[in-house]
C-alpha cells in the first residue's frame, strides 16, 4: 500500500456514538479536492461492528500511511477519541475541531467517569434491551419526540448501534476518555449547539479549561445531532475552522462560506 499524498493535508473525521463514518460523506466530497479525507468507522459501528480492538490503535493504523499534517475532525464522542488521539500522536496533528464533544468528567469522588446526567441514563437503561436503549438515548440528545419522528428501517439502523454505544457507555464510566491530560498543545476549536443539553457546555468548558489554546465557538440554534440533522450549516463551520488551522479550501467552498 502506498502513503498518501504528501502535499495534500489530511483530513481524519470521528463519528460518534450510535453513527457511523458516513455521517462524514457531504463534508468529504466538499474536502476531497484539496485534502486527504479519512474517515473510517470506530470498533463497535458500521464495518467494524464485531471489532473489540483499540480505538485508538484503529485510528494509528488507518493514518500509519501518512505523511502530511493531520487536522482532526470530531462529533460526540468522537471528540473524546479525537483528544486521546492527538495525544498520542501529538506531534503529527495540526488541528483539532470538535463538535458537542463528549467526554469523561472528573465528579466530586474526584474520579473521572460519566456526567450526572449521562450516569443517570445508563444506570436507568444498562439492562434494557436494544430498543430501549436506543429510543432513551435520542430523546436525551434530541427530545423526546424525535424516536417517534423516526420510520421502521432509520429505527432498525439505530438499534443496530446500542452494541456500540454500550461499550461508548462503558468505557466513558470507566473513565477511559477522560480529557484530564491533554498533551497535545496545537489549534483546538470546540463548536457547541446552543439547542444541545447544557452537559456538552460543561464538557467544553472542562476541555478548554485544560487547553490554553482552545476556542469555543457558537453553532447557533442546532442541536447536538446537528452533523446529521444540518450536515450544511455544520460542514460550513468546519470548513472555517480548517481554513483557520491552514488547511486550504476549493473556491467553490470559499465563495458558500462567504455567501452564507
């Protein structure tokens, strides 16, 4: 296999729970002409759904190959992925933007492991079965309407994620994504839905707070599905936090982000 491209920078979106690297396929097709995109789905979703590996080691070996800087790109918990990741690799990340990132918090046993609200959720529905889960989970991100709003094969695809997103609950109690030690110093912007449950605020804050370097910007009045609801509003956000963090845009991207 050969490496990448090495005057293009490279582009590796995270996906994040309950979803797969498709949520990424409109931000690829406006990237790809001056970019390397990676997005690959993390053990537990989508192609790699049986897989118990590392995610960590999943992400070092799709970018093994590569030679130019990396910027990151995350959603949810993927934006604890991503932060553990430029830790590990601090050296070859250029950028890091994160979306409603959700992450361990350190709570007042001095621990770090799921948010109050979160913990609430889990320990209502640990045992539940598949279904449960998953209409419990949207309604805490997205009200408790939208699992209603849903038809029979979007319901299927999500209950084919609790699997996944048990083990995302698991790992976040166990304080596995914890945002405590960041070692990576570069470009860090976390944008936030103003709709999403205040939770992600706090999270945040506890990663800015911990990173000198880091810019919490406004999404406006989305929520904390905005990646897959408003691909185009958030894909738009991202391409200005790219722009900013040197990753060069195709004029046609440069003219919507002006219009807009």
């Amino acid at each position: 296999m050969s490496s990448y491209p090495h005057s293009k920078p490279i582009v590796m979106a995270i996906h994040g729970s309950a979803s797969t690297a498709k949520q990424w396929r409109c931000l690829a097709d406006e990237l790809g002409a001056t970019t390397t995109f990676i997005a690959s789905d993390l053990p537990g979703y989508g192609t790699a759904e049986n897989d118990k590996g590392s995610r960590l080691a999943a992400l070092e070996k799709a970018v093994a190959r590569c030679t130019a800087p990396i910027h990151l790109v995350a959603h949810s918990f993927g934006g604890a992925v991503a932060l553990k990741f430029a830790n590990a690799l601090p050296k070859r990340i250029a950028s890091v933007t994160l979306c409603d990132p959700v992450t361990a918090l350190v709570g007042a046993c001095g621990r770090p492991g799921l948010s109050p609200e979160l913990d609430a959720i889990w320990r209502d529905i640990g045992d539940s079965n598949d279904t449960a889960i998953m209409r419990a989970f949207l309604a805490f991100w997205d009200g408790d309407a939208s699992w209603g709003a849903l038809n029979e094969t979007q319901r299927a695809r999500l209950v084919g994620h609790a699997p996944g997103l048990r083990r995302d609950f698991s790992e976040v109690s166990r304080g596995i994504w914890s945002p405590d030690q960041i070692s990576y110093r570069g470009p860090l912007t976390i944008l936030h839905g103003e709709k999403s449950p205040d939770v992600t605020l706090g999270m945040a804050r506890a990663i800015a707070a911990r990173h000198r370097q880091a810019v919490i910007k406004p999404l406006g009045s989305l929520g904390h599905l905005a990646p897959l609801t408003h691909p185009d509003v958030v894909n738009r956000h991202l391409c200005q936090s790219l722009a900013l963090h040197g990753v060069e845009l195709t004029p046609a991207i440069a003219t919507k982000m002006l219009a807009a």
